[in-house]
C-alpha cells in the first residue's frame, strides 16, 4: 500500500479541505501586508504540493494535465490576455481608482525604473510567481480544496472563484484598496 493510498482518506475530509484553506488563505493575506508580500503565496504552495503528492489524483487536481492542442492554448492565451487588458485596465482600474480617489500603489516597483537588470529579474518573478505558482496556489490547490468541501457544481464553483479571488486581491493589499479591487477582479477573470 502506497503512502498515497494511506494518507488520501484523510485529505479527502472536509475538516482537513477547510483548514488547509483558512491557514494559507490566511498566510497570504497576512503577508500582503509584510515588506515581502509573496511569503505567503510560496507558504500556500509548498502546502499545495504536498497536499497533491499525498492524495488520489495528486498533480492532476492542482492543473497539471495535458493539453489536447498547443496552438489552441497559445490563441487562448493571446486572447484571454488582450481581454484581461482591456477590461482590467480600461474599465476596473479607472473605475476603482475614481470609486477610491487614489491611484493603484505601485510604489513597491518603483526600483525597476530605469534600472534594466532590476526590470528584467522582476520580469522573471513576476512570469514564475503570477503566471505559475499563483495559479498553482489559486485556482489549482485553493479551488480543488473548495470544491472537495462543497461540491463540483457550477454554483460551488463560482462561490469558490468568487472566494479565492478576494484572497488573491488582498495578497496584493500593498497596492492599496484600489489594487485589491483591480487584481481580485483579474483572478476572477483568469
């Protein structure tokens, strides 16, 4: 018998599913106020990875899976980031930036002005940490959670998108209310 199929049965309880979930979406609030904001996001993933690595399913419920097409991803990709463009930056943010009388706080980038080698170490962060462990953290590990507590369906589904996105907006608490606004609406949109 695998340690997988012994520790399964206990991931798999609903106890477990929601203190795994107010830990680390605890985690990553609390760090969205700290000097170093991503702590909580590497805390939730190293929790998510053993998590996967212990239950029936394992690395498949975190979003690992095959793609059917890479042309397909890529167009969707291209298509769902010009969307996120238009409606985050053209409608959300100025409309959070009115609804809160300030501006999204973007202050913490402020060392990669002018700086190239800053921008370009950022760029890789941002890349690895946003494109990848966020959404192994969010959608993969935190949705798959919700959905072992509440069910598969459609409405569980939204409540938990719903859910997660308002954590990962107050992970970016830094950027002041506008910014919660502005990045909980991308990871719902994502």
């Amino acid at each position: 018998m695998s340690i997988r199929d012994k520790t399964g049965p206990f991931l798999e309880r609903s106890w477990v599913n929601l203190a795994l979930l107010v830990v680390t979406g605890a985690a990553v609030v609390i760090s969205g106020y700290s000097e170093n904001p991503g702590i909580g996001v590497l805390f939730a993933l190293v929790v998510a990875l053993l998590r996967a690595a212990f239950q029936p399913g394992g690395f498949g419920r975190l979003g690992f899976k095959r793609s059917h097409s890479l042309l397909y991803l890529l167009g969707a990709s291209l298509a769902l980031s010009v969307l996120l463009v238009f409606v985050i930056d053209g409608v959300v943010t100025p409309l959070t930036a009115r609804f809160f009388e300030r501006e999204v706080d973007l202050s913490l980038f402020e060392p990669m002005r002018g700086n190239v080698s800053v921008l370009l170490q950022w760029l890789v962060l941002a890349w690895l940490g946003a494109a990848v462990l966020e959404e192994i953290v969010f959608r993969g590990f935190m949705l798959d959670a919700w959905r072992s507590l509440f069910g598969h369906g459609l409405p569980s589904s939204l409540t938990g998108l719903g859910v997660t996105s308002i954590i990962f907006g107050f992970a970016h608490v830094y950027q002041g209310p506008a910014g919660i606004v502005s990045t909980g609406a991308m990871g719902f949109l994502i």
